[in-house]
C-alpha cells in the first residue's frame, strides 16, 4: 500500500472490541469528559482540559494533520455501545526512514482491561502491512509503568532513557523509548 496510499482515505480497523474509525467533531464531549481527568493527563503532554473547546481544537488539530500527511490518529470506539473511548496512532511520521512514532490515550473506564493492548496490535499491524513502515517507537513517562506494559506486550523493546527530552507543563521530564522492528522488510 505505502505511505501515499494510506493518506488516500482513512482506514477503519476493527478487533474483536473495537471500532478504530476517523475522528470526529462530535467526539469532542467524550474526549474532554477523559481529558478533563488528571490521571489521564499525569503523563500526557496536555494540561487537564477546562473547557469542551480545547477537545474541538485537538480533533481539529488531528485531523488538519492527517489530510497534510503529517499524523494518522484512529478514533477508538468501544463495539458494545458505540461509545468513543480514546485514540490511538502515529506521528512524528518519517516517509524518508520508514519509521512512525505511536501514540494512544484511553477511558480510565477501560484502564485495565487489555482493550489498548487490542488496539495497538491492530494499529501496528497497519503500519507494518499496509504502511509499509520498517520502525514503530514509543516515547513515553518512565514512571508510566501501565503504558511500558502495554507496548512490552505488543513486541515493543526498551531500548533506553532520554535525560530531559521533553519540556511538558512548565518543565524538562525524562523520555523512555521503545520501539519494535518489522522484521519481514
């Protein structure tokens, strides 16, 4: 497929729980009810959300960034009831080398339940198959032992800390990143 063909139109996925969909405006009172909750942003790189705007603006934001090839970022919605519980994707897409960084945030409804463990093996599985992508990296919070959890399950290796790599609310916090390898390119 390749990195053209998968900005053409936007992919659904499903798993056995979930929807993976494009975003939408109408989301945005689902995504500010969970980013409205500070143990969802405790180690996000977003202020807790105020106000239903700021969740209208990221949705804006993502999507700007798909239709410029500059981010994939899925909708997930639970099958059950229909509801939007989070998104998961990539960024910080590098065409040149081949490679993605993955990101995700979910319900703290769902925490726990192996629902982001679904999402992400569907996502990469994307990424390498139908993206054509020969790296998939995760950086995230080294206190965050739920997210290397996650991405430990779905193949991703640690593969070291970054001192003081992002300037989140008001000051530099350290980085872990892993990253899995598509091993049939």
């Amino acid at each position: 497929m390749g990195f053209n063909n998968a900005f053409a139109e936007f992919p659904q996925l499903e798993t056995k729980r979930i929807t993976l969909r494009k975003l939408q405006l109408n989301d945005a009172p689902s995504m500010f009810d969970y980013f409205s909750k500070d143990e969802v942003t405790k180690y996000y790189d977003l202020e807790t959300f105020t106000s239903i705007k700021q969740a209208e603006d990221l949705i804006e934001r993502l999507l700007f960034r798909y239709e410029n090839k500059k981010q994939i970022r899925w909708a997930i919605v639970w099958k059950e009831t229909g509801q939007f519980i989070g998104t998961c994707g990539f960024h910080a897409i590098e065409e040149e080398h081949w490679k993605a960084e993955i990101g995700y945030e979910l319900h703290p409804d769902f925490w726990g339940k192996g629902i982001m463990s679904e999402v992400i093996n569907s996502v990469i599985q994307y990424g390498f198959n139908e993206i054509g992508l020969n790296r998939i990296e995760a950086f995230y919070d080294p206190e965050n032992i739920s997210s290397a959890r996650v991405l430990e399950k779905n193949g991703f290796e640690y593969e070291g800390l970054l001192k003081k790599r992002f300037f989140e609310k008001g000051k530099f916090v350290d980085g872990a990143i892993a990253a899995i390898i598509n091993e049939n390119k």
